[in-house]
C-alpha cells in the first residue's frame, strides 16, 4: 500500500491551514459490506475460522468497545467480517486518511496520531457509542508488533473504559502474524488464521473494578508469543524468503554484539562482522549454524527463538540507558503529515535520541524539534512504512515528522525500546 507524498519547502508546509476536526460517521449498509466483499478472497486463502466464546451475552443492536490485537492488515478485513451485521467505527492512524479522508470517513474510521495524547479521541468515540449507536473498533497496542509478543498498552485505557461505559470484546487472532509479519516486507506466506471472539468485560464488571484491576485484566489479555504458538501448533512456514530482512528485528549480534551488520536472507541470518550464522527453521526456532570468530565479553548467548533475543536486546538497550552511552545519531529524509491531503517531503536533517529525548534539526536550520522521554510510552516507528522505507515518527496532534534514516544500521526497533525504556525511568 503506498501513500500520496508531495515535494514542499519547510515554510510551505507550515502555511498549510490545518483541517477541522470532524465528528464520526456511521458507515452505511453499503461500505460494510464492500468491505467484506474485499475481505472474502483474503480470509478464504487462508482458511479463517472464528470461535465466539460468550457472545451471545452481548445484545444484537448493542454497541461495545472492540479489542483487537493487532499482526497486520489482514486484521482489519477479520473484523469487518465477523462484525458483519454489528455497525462500528474503526479508530485508526491518521496517515491512512491521506488521500483518501472522504472514503475513510464514511467507512467509519477515526483518525488519531499514534502514541500522542488525543483526548478528542475519547470525545469521538463516546459521540459514537452514544449518538450513532455504532460500536468501537480499537487496536491498542496501536502499532504492529516487532517480534511477534505483545507491545505495551497505555495506562490511560483502564479509565477509557469506565469513561465509555460500554461491554468490551476482545479478538485474539491466530496465524496472522506468522502469515504476514511486519519485518518480513509484506511478503505472505501460506498459513492458516483463526480468531476467538469473547466477551470480555459487561458493563457491570467495568463499574466494579478499578482502573487498575482493568489494567491488568486486559495486560494479561493481551500477553501472547506468535512463536511459542506457531511452534507448539506445529505450524510449518516453508518459503525460502521466511528469514528476509528479520535483521529489522534481530538487529545486534548475540555473539559479538555488533550492532547494523546482521543481514537476513532468505532462511538464514547472519552477521556480517564475526561470521555467526542461524538458520529460521519451519517451525520458526533459531538454529545456529556457525559461530562468529569472536564473542562479547566472552558471552555464550546462542538464541533459540525470536522473542528471547529481542528480549536481550532490550536489556542491552536498558543497560546502555543506566550507563549514560545510550544515544542514536542519524542524518535523516524528513516527511511532515499536517493535514489529509499529502504527507509532505521538506528535505533532510538529523534525528537524534539520548537520555533526553529525540532532537530534530532539518531543513537548513528553519526546521528544530524536541521530544522530551516523558511525552509518550512507546513510539511509532513502522518498516517499509508505505512502501517508502524504515521510519521513525515523533511530533504532536498538530504536526507529525516522519523520520527515514539514511544509514543502514536497523535502528528503527531500538529507538522503540528506548523510548519504551526511557519512559518507564522517567514517569
């Protein structure tokens, strides 16, 4: 999927006039079901299959918040299905309005900037839940996870649910990710995908408990490994590309610790400083094939999965935080997003991220942004964002600068973790 860019100066973009912001539409008889109509040849690949698990508590015409966890598109097309005679609006990101605001207003999205406080977000969605009568489609972990587990949720969504008011379901998928993971570069491999429907939460149940106790209900809810899954299940994935560019997610070499050198292809990843090599078996496990010439600090990591690894990395991350050395410096191609028509390209600059915060200076000195570590828990960063390239995004509900570093290095999932673990130092 690609995205309408435009060549603008810096002042240009700054004299754009912002676009007002529009209450929820709900979707007609007519976009629900080309929707559906979209998803049929898509779901029939694959075999879906959809297990309704207490349902049947939640009544025809009533409108609840929808939970999904979120593995890739196919995700949205699962929903649109079994949802089918259930009217909902779609919170989603607010680039996917560009180009196409009218078409995705009345297929009942709601647009808002990820990882960025939107407190017209919960305006918009109780205008739905209230005065449309449409339920709540939302993917809060918000972005694709990188390594196939969970990602973090926002505190915020306990009291988002005592605000709303309304029964909460949530939708576990199955295969979605093994299918079509995000590192892999939207090349679909051939498996199954399946999803429970449960209702999770009534009413009731959200008014007599605490913010704190919804927290962790959904926290333990949206706790998974795609992995574990995939091999507990045996599901065999045997296309010869499995392992293309899974250096995006496995981007430091768990034997000498070398950062931007590991390339993935085909069914194997390598590094290329030391020479250690791992095949991505079938099954989806880690099998070490050559071990590097030299290892960091004598260690003996040798990985078997995933989601170990990118586990390590992120304490290697932590550790360099705690000892002052954590830092990404990167010349950068500088998009802007201000308003639906175009995502604006104004030049070049340089993204850095420290214990401070991210720092970007472009456009010939007119363009300085900063971003302290306080201002969000995660952050959306995406691969092959709109088939343009690896990207790191920061900003505000105003303006939203879309960084694409320049170097190679796959930084794009460690600044991620580090926003992730700078946040926790900081709040």
């Amino acid at each position: 999927m690609k995205t309408v860019v435009k060549e603008l100066s810096y002042e240009q973009v700054l004299a754009l006039k912002p676009e007002k912001s529009l209450k929820p539409v709900r979707p007609g008889v007519f976009w629900r079901f080309l929707m559906r109509l979209l998803g049929k040849g898509e779901l029939k690949a694959t075999n879906f299959k959809a297990n309704y698990i207490g349902m049947e508590k939640l009544g025809k015409r009533e409108p609840c918040l929808i939970l999904m966890n979120h593995s890739c598109f196919t995700d949205l097309l699962i929903a649109q299905t079994v949802f089918a005679r259930r009217p909902m609006n779609i919170v989603c990101t607010s680039d996917g309005f560009v180009g196409k605001n009218w078409l995705m207003r009345h297929l009942g999205c709601i647009p808002t900037n990820k990882f960025v406080t939107d407190f017209v977000l919960v305006r918009n969605m109780k205008y739905a839940l209230d005065k449309l009568h449409t339920s709540i489609l939302m993917y809060p972990e918000a972005s694709y996870s990188f390594d196939g587990t969970a990602t973090p949720l926002p505190a915020t969504l306990g009291k988002c649910l005592k605000l709303l008011g309304v029964p909460v379901v949530m939708v576990r998928t199955y295969g979605a990710f093994a299918r079509d993971p995000l590192y892999n570069n939207l090349q679909k491999r051939k498996v199954d995908i399946s999803a429970d429907i449960k209702y999770l939460l009534s009413p009731q149940d959200i008014q007599n408990k605490s913010v704190d106790e919804l927290n962790q209900i959904l926290k333990t809810k949206f706790s998974f490994d795609n992995w574990k899954w995939q091999q507990e299940n045996n599901i065999r994935i045997t296309e010869p590309f499995r392992a293309d560019y899974l250096n995006r997610v496995l981007y430091k070499c768990s034997r000498c610790g070398t950062e931007g050198e590991m390339v993935g292809h085909g069914i194997e990843l390598k590094c290329m400083h030391c020479g250690a090599k791992w095949d991505l078996t079938e099954t989806g496990s880690l099998l070490e094939k050559s071990i590097g010439h030299s290892t960091e600090n004598g260690s003996k990591n040798n990985f078997d999965n995933v989601p170990a690894w990118f586990a390590w990395e992120r304490e290697k991350v932590r550790q360099e935080i705690k000892a002052g050395t954590y830092c990404i410096d990167t010349p950068v191609e500088i998009y802007m997003m201000v308003n639906t028509k175009a995502i604006y390209h104004v030049g070049q600059g340089n993204l850095k991220h420290d214990s401070k915060g991210f720092v970007l200076d472009g456009c010939q000195g007119k363009l300085h942004y900063e971003q302290g570590p306080r201002a969000s828990y995660s952050l959306y960063s995406d691969y092959y964002w709109y088939e343009i390239g690896d990207m790191i995004c920061i900003g505000d509900m105003k303006t939203l600068y879309y960084c694409f570093p320049k170097q190679s290095g796959d930084i794009v999932a460690k600044a991620r973790i580090a926003t992730e673990e700078l946040y926790k130092m900081n709040v």
